[in-house]
C-alpha cells in the first residue's frame, strides 16, 4: 500500500529503533484520531524493520471488560514464553511477573514490542506499560504504542500511564488526519469521488 504524507512519523519510528538497538531502549507513542492511520504507520514500519529487530505485536480490544494482561499474553506467545506457567509460578503477583517479562523480551536482543490501541487497555496492560517504561532506558527495546486521541476516557487513563514514565523515555509522535490532497489522490486511485 502507498503510504501518504507520513514521512516524518517513520523517520521518526527509525531515530527511535536506533536508539533502542544502540541500547537506549525508548517508549513510542503514536496518537491520533480513529481511522487517521496509526496501524498503517505500524504496519509500515514493521515492513521496515527487517532483520535489525524482532519484532512481537499485541493489540488492546474493544471488549466491555477487558481480559487482564490481553496484549502480554500475545507477546509471550510471540516470544514463545509460557507466560501462563509463569503467572501460575508468581501466584498472581504482577511485580515478579513483569520483571520475569522484561527479562523474556530483553532476551530477545533489539527489539520493536507492539502494543495497539492502548486507550482499550485493562488497567493490568496499562501497569505493565508504565513498568516497562520505567525501565526501558537500559534495555534494547522499542515499545511501540498506539492511542486515540478521540476518546477522552481511555485517553485520560493512558495519559495518566504514559505520565509515569520519564519524558526522555517516551516519544509522542501525531497522526493528523491526511490532507484534503492526499484524500483525494487516494480517492482518484481508487476511481472514487474524492469530495
Ligand atoms: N498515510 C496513508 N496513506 C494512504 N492510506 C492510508 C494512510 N493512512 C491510513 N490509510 C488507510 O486509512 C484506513 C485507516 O487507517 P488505520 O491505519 O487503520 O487507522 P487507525 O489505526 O489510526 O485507526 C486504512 O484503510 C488505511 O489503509
Ligand atoms: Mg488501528
């Protein structure tokens, strides 16, 4: 797919992953509006990303009540960790848990860990979040953040979360909507009326 007017956000996106392969491990947080085009940055610099990262990808979803942990139980399963022996191991306790995560991922050498759609986050996700973060300047590890800015209530929980982190740990990077040029040459590739 032909990615429109995201030039910055991706050379961005590399800055970062080189800082984390450098071993100065970073939180990126791309925001945005529903449907602005957050997954296809993602999905674009995974594209990129290659051999120079693993890569593990989670996302956050849309339940009524969200299953604790969602987005970390993706992870390790791409880490191929046995999280659920783990959590059995810890009795519940999360500190434990997450220190045995962080080790798991940083075994992974650099790395790009995905966490989609934060704002749909259980608060279990959101403490882990906010764990990682905390620790991440001394690991290999981007961790790569999407959020609404549309939704004042999830929004307010991940800002509150992000908060908690150091600000020379976290990267903010806005998704604006496309321009009214780039809507309608997409729209004109695709043989629609762009108005
Ligand atoms: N920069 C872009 N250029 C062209 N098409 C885009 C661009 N960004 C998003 N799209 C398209 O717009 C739609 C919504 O994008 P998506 O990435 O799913 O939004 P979000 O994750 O922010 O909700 C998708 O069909 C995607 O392919
Ligand atoms: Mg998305």
């Amino acid at each position: 797919m032909m990615l429109l007017e995201r030039q910055t956000q991706l050379q961005q996106l590399e800055t970062l992953l080189g800082d984390a392969i450098g071993g100065h491990g970073r939180v990126a947080v791309l925001a945005g509006e529903a449907g602005a085009g957050k997954t296809a940055i993602v999905e674009a610099f995974a594209a990129r990303v290659g051999e120079s990262a693993a890569m593990l990808r989670s996302a956050c979803e849309d339940l009524s009540i969200p299953d604790p942990l969602g987005p970390l139980y993706d992870l390790a399963r791409e880490a191929q960790w046995a999280l659920p022996r783990a959590i059995d191991a810890r009795h519940g306790q999360r500190l434990p848990l997450f220190s045995d995560a962080l080790d798991a991922f940083a075994a992974k050498g650099p790395s790009l860990l995905v966490i989609e759609d934060l704002h749909w986050a259980d608060d279990a996700t959101l403490d882990f979040v906010r764990f990682l973060g905390r620790r991440i300047a001394n690991t290999h590890i981007l961790l790569l953040l999407t959020a609404r800015t549309d939704r004042s209530e999830g929004q307010m929980r991940v800002r509150r979360a992000l908060g908690e982190i150091p600000a020379g740990s976290v990267a903010r990077i806005d998704v604006p909507l496309l321009s009214q040029a780039a809507v309608l040459s997409l729209a004109d590739a695709a043989g629609r009326d762009g108005d």
